[in-house]
C-alpha cells in the first residue's frame, strides 16, 4: 500500500509542523510508501494568494524530491471548483481550465510549480455544469 501525504499549507506554523512530520517520515526510511505530496486543501478558494501557494509547494518539492531523493514523487495541491464561480473545472496536464478562461493567469504561480493539480470537488453543491478538458494539443473535449 503507497499513500498520498498531505500537509496544511495555513495557518503557517501548522505547515511548518506537517513538513517536519512529513521531513522525519522521509528520513525513517519511510519514503518509499509515498506516492505523492498534497500541499493545502482549498487554499485558494479560502483567500490564500496563489504566489504564497507556490512557495509552499516549491518548498515542499525541494525537500521531497531535491534534499531526499524522491524524484518520480509528484508534488501539488487540490483546490474547489466553487473558487471558479462555479464553472467546470477540470485537471490535465497541469493547466486549471475553466468554461470562461482556459487559463486562469491568477493561478499560474501555482500551476507552474506543481506536477500535479487535482479538484475538490462536491457535485450536490455545484450549479449543473458541462464538464471538459483541455487536450494536449490545445483544443477541448466535451463530455
């Protein structure tokens, strides 16, 4: 079994104890049941700036895969689908894609450092929305 480790990013002195907790798992030799790092949980929808996300999340990766090794372990965060006025969002290579702005510029600090970005999502809260990805290539898949 590999797990998701999780670290709240605020307030900050609880971000500092979950990074040394995740720091001291890592250095007992438990790297290896990581399968990945989530850094916050609805930062941005809670008025967290997208800059100060970023540093958590650079700061985090550096220990991670930098300082210990774990290189293939991929470092983001989740955020709500509530904080984009209730438009579809949803996740494909790194890029937050909404039905009004296929690339929200308020969140590329966040974007550009995590690996990966995944979506809270709670559907009975939501306005009814049609989902889509942003492919590759640029263009978007209705579903």
């Amino acid at each position: 079994m590999r797990v998701w480790a999780g670290i709240w990013a605020s307030p900050y002195d609880k971000y500092n104890a979950e990074k040394a907790a995740l720091q001291a798992q890592i250095l007992a030799g438990n790297g290896y049941w990581i399968m990945g790092v989530s850094v916050g949980s609805e930062e941005m929808f809670r008025g967290m700036a997208a800059s100060t996300l970023a540093g958590y999340i650079w700061d985090v990766k550096g220990m991670v895969q930098n300082a210990y090794g774990l290189t293939t372990t991929p470092v983001g965060t989740s955020d709500s689908i509530v904080s984009c006025a209730h438009t579809s969002l949803v996740v494909i290579h790194c890029l937050w894609v909404t039905q009004n702005n296929l690339r929200n510029s308020a969140n590329s600090a966040v974007l550009a450092a995590v690996d990966i970005a995944m979506v809270t999502d709670y559907p009975c809260k939501a306005k009814p929305h049609s989902p889509y990805m942003l492919l590759a290539n640029g263009s978007t898949h209705d579903f």
